[in-house]
C-alpha cells in the first residue's frame, strides 16, 4: 500500500495546507480530488506538524487583525478634527478587513467549526407546529362526517 504522499505529492501537500487552514474535508476533497479516507489518513499522520501550522497561522492572523485594527484606530484619530476626512473615510472596509482577519486566525487556532445561525425574520420550529396546527383545524372544520350505513 503507497501512501497518498507517495503517490500525489502535490495533492497532499496542498490538502495539509488546506487542513490546516481550516477547511472542511468536503472543500480541501473538492480542490484536491483525495478521498474521506485518504484526508483522514493524511491528517492522522501529519497530526503535529498541522498543530504547528496552525499555530502559525493563527499568529499571523492575529498580526493581520491587529495591524487593521491599528489602521482604523489611526484613520480614526486622524479625522476627528477633520470633517472632510470623515465624509471620505470607509471605516467599514477597515472594519470588515479586522474582523475577517481576527475569525481567520480563530478558524486556524481551533479548527473546523460549524456555525448555526438562527435568522429572526424566518419561521421557527414553534411558529412552522403552529401553522400546522392551524391547517389540521380548517381542514377538520371543513370536513363532512359521513356514517357507514351497512344493509
């Protein structure tokens, strides 16, 4: 039995780099054509040296999200006596850039995570029992009741 690193080196390489960035299996299955089973050993025998590269990553993700943050505290200071500055200022992109940079390196410190999100403007479990409820209650209520005669 040849290992994966044997026979696709480039695909290997590239889904260690992936797994340790964080990615899913399905993501770094779907960029490198590797197998469930062929990742899983990939990760199994590279445990340490994706915690190391992880860890790097994580560091360099905090360095990034600190530098932006940095920016944004100094583009703040620099238009706070300038109102034309303000008017041109995207503090949103700034902000936006601090934040994705600080969840990269969260993602690479902790690894994969899922994330459920619970949007308030869709009907929840209860509301979706409620509505059923209320159509089993218009149906029985248009229903005729028909009795067997037997003969």
């Amino acid at each position: 039995m040849r290992l994966t690193e044997a026979r696709k080196p480039r695909e290997a390489v590239l889904a260690l780099e992936m797994l340790a960035e964080g990615h899913t299996y399905n993501d770094v299955a779907d960029a490198t054509g590797l197998s469930f089973s062929a990742l899983s050993g990939l990760r199994a025998r590279h445990e340490v040296p994706l915690e190391v590269r992880r860890r790097q990553l994580a560091t360099d993700g905090f360095e990034m999200a600190e530098g932006a943050r940095f920016l944004v505290r100094k583009k703040m200071e620099m238009m706070a006596d300038d109102d034309d500055q303000i008017k041109k200022a995207n503090l949103k992109d700034l902000g936006i850039a601090a934040v994705m940079f600080q969840e990269r390196a969260l993602q690479a410190l902790e690894g994969n995570k899922v994330i459920v999100e619970h949007r308030g403007n869709k009907p929840s479990l209860e509301d979706a029992m409620k509505a059923i409820e209320e159509a089993r209650r218009i149906v029985n209520a248009d229903m005729i009741n028909v009795t067997e005669v037997k003969e």
